[in-house]
C-alpha cells in the first residue's frame, strides 16, 4: 500500500493510524483534520509508538467536498475516522476522486445514504465499506458470517460492550468514544427484527440480566443504530434479530432516570443563567466526569449467538471477539476494537481480498475468514462454534 488519506484525527483514528502504519506499511500516511492540535497530538502519537515512512498533517474540512476531491487524488485508500455527519459527503469525494474508503459508520440514516450511492461508486470501479467500527463494523461481520453459514435463522442476538475492568460508583463506565455517539445510543430509537417485521424500539428497555465471560454479570439493552442496516440486509431470511450493548448494573437505571426527567432533551427551558439545552449541558457535564484519568484498564468484547437451519438441521452458531486495553501505547480496547477493524477492511480492499464494487455493508463486503485471522494476529481472542439442536 502507498498513499493513505486518514480523515479525522479524534479519539478512534490512533488505533486505525498505528495498524495502518504497522500493518500496510505505506509510503505516506496523510492526517487531515479541521483541528490541527488533533493532527499534531496524533502525529506524536504515532512517532512515539512507531517507526513511520512518512506522515503527513493537512488542514482540511471534511464537509467540503472539492477538498476533499484534492485531498484524494492519488491516494490508494481514505480511512475516515470523522464523526459520522461527515460520512455522505466523503463518499460523495471518494466517488468523484476515485478512491476507495473505508469509515466508522455509526449512524443508520447516513449508512442508508451512502448506500444509495453505490451504483455510482461500482460505475468508478471502488469499493466502499462504511460502519466498520467495532459495533456496528465488527458485529455486522460475525452476523454476516453466521448467514454464510445458515439457510435461514430463527433468531441473532448480539450483545456487544466497551466497559471498565475495573468499574467505579457511581455510572459504572469511563468514555471511550465520542458523547455525541453516546447519547444517541442512549436516545435515539433502533430498528430491528421481530417474527420477520422490521420494528422501532426505544433505548434502554427490555433490559436483560446475563452474565458474561470476563465482565461477569451484566445489563443489556438496546441502543440507536447498533444493528445498523442489518435488519434491511436479511429481511426474509431472519425472524428475530436483535442488538443490546452492555453496562454494569446501576449504570442504565441512572441514565434512564436522567432521560425520563428531561437531561437529554434538545428542548431549551429557562434557568437564570439564561435559555439552557439540557441535553447540550448533560453532554458537557458527562465528558468531564467520564472522561478517562489515565491507567483505566478497559475491555471490549462481542457475543453473536444465531440459531437457524442449516441443511435441514436446527443449528446454533456461536461467536465471541475480546480485547483488552494496551499499556504499551496506552490504546483503550475500544480504540483498539473499533479503528483496527476500519484498518484491516481498508488493507483487504487494496490488498485484493475484498473485490466487489459498489457501497457495501460489512457483513456483505467483508470476506470473514481473512478478517477473523487479522484480528487474531492482533492480539484479539476470537472463538467460533458450530453445534446442532435437538429437535
């Protein structure tokens, strides 16, 4: 691999940054972002857990395609670690410029949009991949290979987390990704399979009890966007499909609570302070508190379980993917998780593993079996099973 556009210097783009550099090796590696301490802070980043061929910074606003056009040209791959509201119009410049690109996702609406372009990028010979953070992006995978395997499904779960090994009271939980996406998940509505309908349903209900390897016992509920397009791709074919992300127990009663007493409301009310959008100063309020210190040890992990038939034989399929944070290069699992997984699917693509054309879903993009072997290279724990039912 030779030339790299890196879009978005935030929080996940080092995970994705030191795999690229790791990994594909390139001969230029380019970081643009808007904010130039965020390129800065990631460029020292990398010189310090690297050896880098070399690394470019570039001021660039994402929103502007034509930039973005410029900024393209010539590259052999854009990796877009930008938050997701950028992700239509740099799909819109990887077409134009003829590069392909691989981003985070992260939102259904704007993944439904880029979807919808994929006639033009199959027209320009690129592939496109969007959503391959770790969920959706790595839980989109799992489910995918699971419908490689079945002819059809009675029911998908998956439950997916990046959560403290070691969780304080009161929440439970340090940030590990952007609040912006956080909130959403905590408020906004998800769309998933029921008896082979898609449905709506709210965040933070039908909260279960299970418990886990590695985290023990645990809550799971649902949150906006974590199966993405996933009911879309395999309606017809799954009867229930569901996604619940996972938090220690007391974390979601309190956030629920907080919800349901208007904290993540747009609405603005009267203080005397002036006219206040509670959910802008929830936001403000959680980051500083949740915001990691130093030295948290986190993990993530993803728990698939599909039953199904396969070959006129009732099946269940298991799959579990873990990752721990890093002490050498001080990476949360989460960055770990969710920017190795847009760095391998990148390096797939230019590397010829991945040759469909068009914008493509993870879990119709992605070949799983290459996928799954690069995680484990990297240190991730993945284990797979296939069982049969008793009738």
């Amino acid at each position: 691999m030779k030339k790299i556009l890196l879009v978005g210097c935030g929080m996940q783009a080092y995970g994705a940054a030191l795999d690229l550099i790791r990994f594909a090796n390139p001969t230029e590696l380019i970081l643009a972002d808007a904010d130039t301490d965020k390129t800065n802070l990631l460029f020292q980043f990398l010189l310090k857990n690297s050896s880098p061929q070399k690394i470019s910074l570039l001021t660039l606003d994402a929103n502007h395609i034509s930039a973005m056009v410029t900024a393209a040209k010539g590259c052999d791959l854009i990796l877009n670690c930008a938050p997701y509201s950028f992700a239509v119009n740099i799909t819109r410049a990887a077409i134009e410029a003829k590069v392909p690109l691989v981003d985070l996702g992260g939102d259904t609406d704007q993944v439904l949009q880029q979807l919808k372009l994929s006639d033009q990028a199959k027209n320009m010979g690129i592939t496109i991949i969007p959503d391959c953070g770790m969920g959706p992006g790595m839980t989109n995978i799992t489910v995918g290979h699971a419908m490689e395997i079945l002819d059809t499904a009675e029911t998908i779960i998956t439950r997916d987390g990046g959560i403290p090994l070691e969780p304080k009271p009161p929440l439970f939980y340090h940030l590990v990704f952007a609040i912006e996406t956080l909130t959403n998940e905590y408020t906004g509505m998800t769309t998933q399979l029921r008896d082979h309908q898609l449905i709506e349903i709210a965040p933070m209900t039908e909260i279960e009890q299970c418990e886990l390897p590695v985290v023990g016992k645990v809550e799971a509920t649902h949150g906006m966007g974590m199966l993405s397009t996933l009911p879309w791709t395999y309606q017809g074919r799954v009867k229930n499909l569901e996604n619940k992300f996972v938090r220690y127990p007391g974390h979601l009663t309190f956030l629920k609570t907080l919800r349901e007493v208007g904290f993540f409301s747009r609405e603005k009310i009267k203080t005397e302070n002036g006219l206040v959008e509670p959910r802008a100063l929830t936001k403000a309020v959680m980051e500083k508190y949740l915001m990691p210190r130093g030295g948290e040890k986190d993990v993530s992990f993803i728990q698939t379980i599909s039953e199904g038939i396969k070959d006129k034989r009732k099946v269940r399929i298991e799959h579990w993917i873990c990752d721990y944070s890093d002490p050498k290069t001080g990476l949360t699992s989460m960055q770990r998780t969710t920017g190795f997984t847009a760095s391998i699917v990148g390096q797939m693509i230019c590397s010829g593993q991945i040759t469909q054309k068009g914008v493509l879903p993870p879990d119709l993009g992605v070949t799983k079996t290459p996928f799954f072997e690069e995680i484990q290279k990297r240190g991730f724990e993945f284990k797979f099973s296939l069982s049969e039912l008793a009738d």
